[in-house]
C-alpha cells in the first residue's frame, strides 16, 4: 500500500490474508473498520483483489490449455524415452 500511517501498516497484513487467502483472525474486525475510514488502504487493497482475482483466471485459463504433441520427430523421441 502506498500509504505510510501506521494504522495503514498494522492493519494491512491483515487485510491481505482476507483478500488473498480468505483468512479471518481477532484483528479483522479492526483492519475492516480501518478500510471503511481510509482511501488510500481502500483504494490499495481493491487493486490487489483485482489483480489476484485476474492471476487466478488466468491460472485456471492456462491449466485448461491443452498439451502441445511434440514438435519434431527428434522430440518425440526424446520425450518416448
């Protein structure tokens, strides 16, 4: 986060576990109410969901691709041995 407030850097380990990982502890009730009063951490925190919401996709979307047969008769062998 850009911001620099001490608040702004207690609560934003906080905060990134509950965007990341979905993890909720006795300080996310306290790191919440933070983010309702501080648009920087709000604007912070919404561009790290966005981002990691569009890394998941793209995960999954290279996951789906399928596997490339080999390209040439030497890497075929290569990859039969």
């Amino acid at each position: 986060m850009i911001a620099t407030d001490t608040a702004c850097r207690r609560h934003r380990p906080v905060l990134v576990d509950l965007v990341d990982h979905g993890e909720r502890g006795p300080a996310t009730p306290a790191a919440l109410d933070h983010l309702a009063t501080c648009r920087p951490c709000e604007h912070e925190l919404t561009e790290l969901a966005l981002t990691i919401a569009a890394l998941r996709r793209a995960g999954a979307a290279y996951r789906r691709l399928p596997t490339a047969a080999a390209s040439s008769p030497a890497a075929a062998s290569v990859i039969a041995s």
